[in-house]
C-alpha cells in the first residue's frame, strides 16, 4: 500500500506509538507525544537495521 500525502498529514497521536507504513520499508513513526520522524528499516550482513531521516 502507498503512503499518501494526505494520510501523512492527517496522523494523529495516540496513546501507543505508530507506524504508517508503505511497502518499501520506508514508515512514518508517530510518537504519542506528537512528533513525526521518517524511518527506513533494511537488512545489513543479515540483521535488521533502521535508518531514521529526522521529522
């Protein structure tokens, strides 16, 4: 599934952090506070790895 601009824009925080999620990897992770941050999760020599790119 896509993640769209407007699904993005209309996420709000929770009691329990969350993740909008497309299908390469790429999340927006929600926190309960409010924050946003892009994350990526990869494999590197055969363990998960997660690259964060800031809000």
């Amino acid at each position: 599934m896509a993640l769209t601009d407007t699904a993005c824009k209309n996420a709000k925080a929770t009691d329990k952090p969350q993740k909008l999620s497309d299908s390469g990897g790429l999340h927006l992770f929600v926190s309960p506070s409010g924050s946003r941050l892009w994350r990526m999760a990869y494999r590197f020599d055969g363990k998960q790895k997660q690259l964060s790119f800031g809000a």
